[in-house]
C-alpha cells in the first residue's frame, strides 16, 4: 500500500494532526462574530429579555463542528481512510446543522437589526424561493438525494479526485442538512408549522436513506472508489469502504435516533396558548376535568349536562385548589354509592 506520510489514524491524532484551511477559518470567524455581534446588540436593546444563552452555544458548538470536521485529524485524513472521510460527512450534515438551527440566526438578525435591513429579512423570508426551499418534504427529498448521490454514484469517483469538487460536497452538506432540519426542530419564521407527529416520521424516514447506503457499500466486493492516499498501515481499502458503510448505517441511526429523541422530549414540554402545558400535562387535566364534571351535579342541579361539563372544563373550576374540592366531592360522591367494606 506504500508509505504515508501520516501516522496510523487514532483519536488523539484527531486534534494533533491538524491542516489549516483559509477559506473554512474566514467564514467561521465571521459567522461567529456576527452572530456574538447580535447576540450583544439584542442584550443592550432589551436588557430585560437577553439572548437566551442556549442557542448561542449551541450555534457556536455548530461552528465548531465545522472547523473539526475540516481542519483537525478529520479532514487531515480524509483523503487516507474512507471511514474517517464518511465520519466527516457524518459530522458536516448530520451534527453540524442541527446546532446551527438551534442556534436560530435568522431570528437573532430579525431581533438584531433595524430598518432596512430588517424589513428586507422579514420579505426574503416570506418569499417564495424561501418558502420553496424550506418546505419539509422538499429538505427530506433533497437530503435523500445527498446521502446516495455522494456516495454511490460516480460523484464519489470525482470527489476522490478532484479537491474543489471535495470542498464543494462539504458546502452541500452543511446547506442540505440546514434545510433538512430547519422545519423540523427549527423555531424560525419561515412560515411553515409542521405538527410533532410529523416531524417525528420525517426524521424517522431518513433512517433507511443512510441503512441503505452503509449496507451497499459493505456489498461490494472490490473497491468501487479511485485509490486513496497510500499508507502501511490501517485496513485494506476494500475493508475502509466496508468500515465507511458501517459507520454511515449505524452512525447515522444513531445521529438520528439522538435527535428523533430530542423531538419527542421537546413535544412532551411542548406549551399550549390556552393554558402553557405539556401534551402529558394536559391529558391529565382533562381527565380530572372529565371527573369534575360528574361530580359537578352534586352542587350545580339542574344545569344541563353539557353545560355542566363546560364548566367543569373551561370554568372557574379549572383552578387547581377547586378542581382538587370538586374532586374530593366527586370521590366523596362514590364512597356513598359504594362504601368500603368493613
């Protein structure tokens, strides 16, 4: 396999051997002094009601996700090993831009700037190359034809040879993965509502995407990619590409299973406008309103029965010490109906 000039790939040669790349450092630098820009702008307009501290690591975290991805032992060995060059692929459009989303930078630009600025945030927003793009199926579709079309179409041939063309992927896969999850466990306004059963499915449905791929390339039985940089050490390379296949299909799963977590957690605190509590929260509240109810009659005779489970819904009963007395009453009602054996 011949001599590298890299020693053999570990984890702690992960964040020594580092390459410097430019255009990568620029961008983040600027990224993240714009968005700390905001962060600080905001603070001193409603000192009462700061950035929430939150987003901004998570948006940061985002960034350096990119720079270790690009820049530390990742990106040293990209061109070496193919599983380390999938693990950044991983990294660039699976956990990457979901921090970039939490983040919520179009938000902190809109609560940062001033006219015309932000009148012209607010129409790009409303636009319909914008709402074209962040439309949920749209993100799905186009992070399906990602994973496969990088990895098992001949793109990968070039990509291998050519190191624009490997730049470039990197920049697709941080804009797909952005739009991909965006509608999803983004709070932007980009005016499109996607219900929590939905997001869940729409997550859920990505995980085949990234099976299929690690279970084709650990099918092949010779190597279907140009060689790689030469080495003496490490797998052989049909080996790397049975080893990249098994880290797209179960590192992907796992990514994803992280984040379809994360979805179902956040729908469980989920607030409603009418009274600010969980979905759990709430069908607990309307089965002791159901309860209330029924023991309602005991001092409302003669309301009809649908008004009196109004009020025990949506009355002054809905207090939480008077719903806890109409329950006691409602208890108090079945212990005369059915007293308790000696």
């Amino acid at each position: 396999m011949g001599d590298s000039p890299l020693p053999p790939f570990s984890l702690a040669n992960v964040f020594s051997q580092w390459q410097f790349a430019p255009v990568v450092t620029a961008a983040v630098v600027v990224f993240a002094a714009l968005y700390l820009w905001g962060v600080l702008r905001v603070s001193r307009r409603h000192p009462a009601r700061p950035w929430p501290v939150g987003r901004t690591i998570a948006f940061l975290i985002g960034l350096l996700v990119v720079v270790l991805a690009t820049q530390s032992g990742i990106g040293t060995y990209d061109d070496t090993l193919f599983y380390d060059h999938m693990i950044q692929h991983l990294m660039l459009i699976m956990v990457a831009p979901p921090l970039l989303v939490v983040g919520q930078p179009v938000t902190l630009l809109l609560h940062a700037s001033r006219n015309p600025l932000h009148t012209w945030t607010k129409k790009v927003l409303r636009s319909a190359p914008i709402r074209a793009i962040t439309w949920p199926a749209f993100g799905v579709m186009a992070y399906a034809v990602t994973i496969v079309g990088t990895h098992l179409t001949s793109f990968m041939n070039l990509v291998m040879e050519n190191d624009s063309v490997h730049n470039l992927e990197h920049v697709l896969y941080l804009v797909v993965g952005y739009l991909y999850f965006l509608p999803l466990i983004g709070k932007e306004p980009i005016g499109w509502k996607v219900s929590y059963p939905l997001r869940l499915f729409l997550l859920f449905i990505a995980m085949p995407v990234d099976a299929f791929t690690g279970v084709v390339l650990n099918s092949y039985g010779t190597d279907p990619f140009p060689p790689m940089e030469p080495r003496n050490w490490g797998p052989s390379q049909l080996s790397d590409v049975h080893d990249g296949g098994a880290v797209m299909w179960v590192g992907g799963a796992a990514i994803m299973f992280v984040v379809i977590m994360c979805v179902f957690f956040a729908w469980t605190r989920e607030t409603r406008p009418s009274g600010g509590m969980g979905w759990l929260e709430s069908a607990r509240r309307a089965n002791m309103a159901d309860r209330v109810a029924e023991a309602v009659p005991e001092t409302t005779a003669g309301t009809p029965a649908p008004a009196r489970q109004k009020l025990g819904r949506e009355g002054g009963l809905d207090e939480d010490d008077e719903q806890l007395a109409a329950y006691n009453a409602y208890l108090a009602r079945i212990n005369r109906v059915n007293p308790p054996e000696e």
